[in-house]
C-alpha cells in the first residue's frame, strides 16, 4: 500500500480519489462528506493528503474537497512561475471544472497565501476564509528552518525531512510518518522540484497592509503559539489588519497545528464554519486560545 494511500486511510470516513482537468493542467483530489463545499489547500509540500488529521471531522457535515494544488501530489507539475496569480487562476479553473461556483476556503501556510490571492480575485467565490499559520503575512523563517527547506527541497531525503520536520511541529512524533515520506517520494518524482526552484519563494511574499484591508470575508486566522517556521506575532497582525478577522491561538502546536492538536484545530475550525460565535467578528479581532479537549 501506497503511503498516500495510507494517510487516506487515516482519515476515518470514505474518501474518493478523482482527477479533473483545470484549464491545462491534470488536478488530483480528494473528497469526502456532503454539505457546503469546503476546500483545503495544503502547504507548500506533499499534497492533499496533508489535511488527514481534518478531512474526517470536517466531512461530517461538508463537502470536503482537498486538491494536490498544481505542481504538488498526483497533479500536473508545467513549468509555471508558481506565483500567487498562477496559483488563483489555477483555482479558479479548478473550482469552474466542478461547477463550484461559491466555497469555504481553508488554507495552510503557502495554501493560505493562495486563499488570500483568490479571494482577492474572486471574491464573489469565496465564503468563509479559514488561514492557518499563512504564508504572505510578512514573516519569514529564520536561518535553522530556512536552511532546513532549502536541503529538502532541493536534496529531497528521509534525513532532510526529519531536520525541516524539527520547526513544524512541537513534537516531530505528532506527524504521521507516511506523511513525511510521501513527501520525500513527491520531491523526488519529475518536476517535483518546480515549485521551489521556478517559484522562488514568489508565492509566499508579504501581501501589503493596505491590500489585505479589501478583504472583507468572515476569517478566523489559526496559528499554532510554537510556530518555528512563521512567528505568530505575524497572525495577530493579519487579524487586526483584516476587517473581519480574528486570531485563534492553538497552545503546544507548531506551524502544522492541524498535526499537533488535531483535536482542537477542528473544533476551531468547524465551530467558525458553523457560525458559531460569529458576533465576535469585529474589526478589534479579539483573541482566542483554544486547547486540547477545551
């Protein structure tokens, strides 16, 4: 058994494993549940199957649709300047060839980088915004975790996950460790190297203040309180510069909380979909700490 297969295994809920074409480029996904259509965006690494610890819990009572975004996973890997416009464009044909014409978005790191450029494009298509521990906020990793992403990605081996893996989470252990190695099996595959090297980190720049205001969608913005890769002081600027943001604080998770505190990451995410304490959305974005089995 494949270790993407392993990890869809993990998830606890029957899962379906389709490809669409979007615009030019072979899409792989994952879907599961019924209900409002809600789309995980991964981080920059492995694929859809990064959202194993969440597609279960979420798929209770939603339409859960995870792609391996373009260059990532089972998905196309072109020759592309992998910037946050070819990314949303992507999407956008991604969404068009399921006849999606409205979501949740709920993004990771890089995939939250995506989020925020899509809803910038469309908003028209997005609903809710959920980011986690997002990318183009302004911070940037520091030297340890730098230089941990830069020997991954581009001599991609199990020792080089493990070092990067130290500034992800809390505990290295709370990460399955299929995950880790299909990752590994991703960036050694043909192309696997493309976002990173064409891309240039052009993804992940900093979305100015100014631009950031004009989105006006409900958005909870999770971060893990230990993050190592980006520091969460870089989330409670997000929330008091998006209008209708606010910040949860996830105590003893790293830049992957999903992973960490899984339990307490889906209860804050699926409390915000649902509505609930939907009043507290206001431009002060007050705070919120949420642990395990609170």
């Amino acid at each position: 058994m494949s270790y993407r297969q392993r990890l869809i295994d993990r998830m606890g809920v029957p899962v379906s494993q389709a490809q669409v074409r979007a615009g030019t480029v072979n899409t792989a996904y994952l879907e599961a549940g019924d209900g409002p259509p809600v789309i995980c965006l991964h981080g920059a690494g492995a694929g859809a199957v990064t959202w194993y610890p969440t597609v279960g819990a979420l798929a209770q009572n939603y339409r859960v649709i995870a792609p391996d975004i373009v260059g990532y996973g089972e998905s196309d890997k072109p020759d592309a300047a992998y910037d946050r416009p070819f990314f949303s464009a992507w999407l956008k044909d991604f969404l068009s060839a399921l006849a999606i014409p409205r979501a949740h978005i709920l993004g990771l790191s890089q995939g939250g980088a995506i989020a925020l450029q899509f809803t910038l494009d469309h908003p028209e298509m997005v609903d809710r915004l959920v980011l986690v521990d997002s990318a183009a906020l302004g911070a940037r990793p520091e030297i340890l975790p730098l230089a941990g992403m830069i020997w991954l990605n581009t001599l991609p081996s199990s020792l080089a996950n493990r070092f990067f893996s130290r500034y992800l989470l809390v505990n290295p252990s709370n990460r399955d460790p299929d995950h880790g190695r299909y990752s590994v099996q991703v960036l050694q595959r043909a192309g696997g190297k493309k976002v990173f090297s064409q891309g240039r980190g052009a993804a992940v720049a900093a979305i100015p203040e100014d631009v950031l205001r004009q989105i006006h969608h409900q958005t909870l913005i999770l971060w893990g309180e230990n993050d190592r890769l980006f520091a969460i002081e870089h989330g409670e600027a997000a929330a008091r510069t998006l209008p209708n943001a606010r910040l949860c604080r996830i105590p003893e998770a790293g830049h992957l909380p999903l992973m960490d505190q899984p339990q307490a990451f889906n209860d804050a995410v699926i409390g915000f979909l649902d509505g609930v304490g939907k009043d507290d959305h206001r431009n002060s974005a007050p705070s919120s700490v949420i642990g395990q089995g609170v």
